[in-house]
C-alpha cells in the first residue's frame, strides 16, 4: 500500500530540530509500505531489528476515560515523526490526515482494529507504545495489512504539526545462536533462554515458535547427557497465584512440546516461578516482555 496518515498530541522523544529545517533528518526514510502526506518532513525516526509494542484495538467507549484494550505485536519495530513544512497554510487537520489514512488503508485490503477520532477519547498504554506520547488518543488509527503469511500493524496519530505512526511486522524472534554454541551455552553457563509465544493468558504455545523450539530440541541432543530443568517465568501483571500457576502450565507445554521433537521426557522436568525471578524492569513493557520466558537449566 502508499499511503498517508492521522492522529493526536505528540510529546516527541526525537532530538529537537530547527523550526526552519525542511529536509528529512539523515538517515531518516519512508516506510515502504507508506508515502508521505504532502507537505511534510521528517522530523525523526528510530527502529529496532526486534521489539515488542501493544497496539489499541478497544473501541472508544469501552475506555470510558480508562486505558483501552491493546495487543501486543513482536517483530521489526519502526517509528516515524512528520512534520508539516514552513509556511504551508492552512496545515492540515488531524481529522484530515485520519481519514487520508484510513481510506488508503481500506483501499489497500488493510483491516482498521481502532478508531478514535476526535480529541483525546480514549487512552492507550503508554509503556506498550512507547514514543507516540501520553497515551491520549486524538484522531488516532490502528490498522493491520496481511500480505501473504506477513502481518504489519500501524499506530497512528496526529499532533498540531504533522504525525508520527509505530510500525511493527509481526514475526517470531530469529535464533541469533547455533544449536552447538546453544549446548555449550548451556553445559558451560548451566542455563539458556527462550522466548516462546503463547496465547494471552494461556499455554497454548504459538505457531511461530516452533523454531525456537526445534532449535532447543537439537541444542538439548547435542547435550545429551545432561538433565534440565524447564522453568516457566511471567511478568507482574495479573495476581502472583495465577501467574504461578500460568509459569507452570507453560512450562509443562514447553516439556510436551520438546518431548515432542524427540528429547527423552526422563531427562527433563517442569516448574513455574510465576513472577519470583525477574531478569528486567517490570515498570516497563520492554521488560515485562524480557520477564516472559521459559529458562532451560542444567540440574
């Protein structure tokens, strides 16, 4: 799709730059899934190779001045800021840049999970999103484009001066690690880590893990005399009894699935830890998702 875009206040995180400034910001580009609303600069630009962020998909009523529902994407993260160029008058409303966007969307085969038109109706998780501002939404859109087996999610949303959108391509996390460095690892270190998928509040382990997981089987035989332990971990959200039980429900998923791949069940063992041992931040949505892991530790 080429497109164009809509949303609300934005308190940039983006190294100021000179009102007068009209050319793109070095190593700032476009989106190629998107072109650029006319008239506009870009401001600023961060990514990221692999990230986590919840996009709003709550309708606006059901915030009711509260946060609204989200989902959380994993995958290729990308943000970029425009800004309307000096001297264009009139600049363009937030409703204008909105319906540009979803219209271009609609027209692309693009599906709009959240709208929140008007100013500031309906809030989002600050942490889950972060750079996009203070969780107010005003003239924001969340859209999500299927390409294939490809899913990219967008955020938008509108300030006085242009618009900034989070874009996430959604997709499992690639084992950076070879299976022998990974048995190494573990001999060695007496532990590895995993990121496994699950559904919300479930153990039902993803499909675009079985990667990570045959990776972990083939690591576990080329170990083949040592025995491990798979412990489940969570975040602090929800209470410490159900995110006990939830680690060890996960845990035992993650056992059945490696049994699964042919790695001998006398040899393994389950336990959930629940929230006890976080390895980052749990004020933050980075490290909630670092805390959401399964560990593989020598016994």
């Amino acid at each position: 799709m080429r497109s164009v875009v809509a949303g609300v206040m934005v308190m940039s995180l983006f190294a100021a730059i000179p009102a007068a400034a009209q050319n793109d910001v070095d190593d700032c580009k476009d989106h190629p899934l998107f072109t650029r609303f006319p008239n506009m600069h870009i401001y600023g630009c961060d990514a990221s190779a692999f990230d986590a962020r919840r996009f709003p998909v709550g309708a606006e009523k059901d915030g009711d001045g509260k946060i609204v529902k989200s989902v959380e994407i994993q995958g290729p993260v990308f943000r970029i800021d425009y800004k309307v160029k000096e001297g264009v008058n009139p600049p363009p409303s937030g409703l204008q840049l909105m319906r540009n966007f979803e219209n271009a969307a609609k027209k692309d085969g693009g599906t709009i999970l959240g709208s929140y038109p008007g100013w500031c109706k309906a809030y989002y998780e600050v942490d889950g999103m972060p750079g996009m501002g203070n969780g107010c939404m005003s003239n924001a859109l969340t859209m999500k484009f299927v390409k294939g087996n490809k899913e990219t999610w967008v955020f938008f949303q509108a300030s006085d001066d242009g618009y900034v959108m989070t874009i996430s391509e959604k997709e499992a996390m690639k084992q950076d690690v070879a299976v022998n460095e990974l048995a190494d690892k573990l001999t060695k270190d007496g532990f590895i880590t995993l990121y496994i998928n699950f559904d919300t509040g479930k153990s039902t382990i993803k499909p675009d893990s079985a990667q990570t997981l045959d990776t972990a089987a083939a690591a576990l035989k080329a170990a083949a005399t040592l025995k491990v332990e798979i412990g489940g971990h969570t975040d602090n959200v929800g209470t410490p009894e159900a995110n006990l039980k939830l680690s060890q429900e996960r845990a035992q998923a993650v056992m059945a699935a490696l049994v699964q791949r042919g790695v001998k069940a006398g040899r393994l063992t389950a336990r959930g830890y629940g929230q006890t041992s976080p390895v980052a931040d749990n004020r933050t949505e980075e490290g909630r998702g670092k805390n959401r892991r399964v560990e593989l530790s020598k016994k």
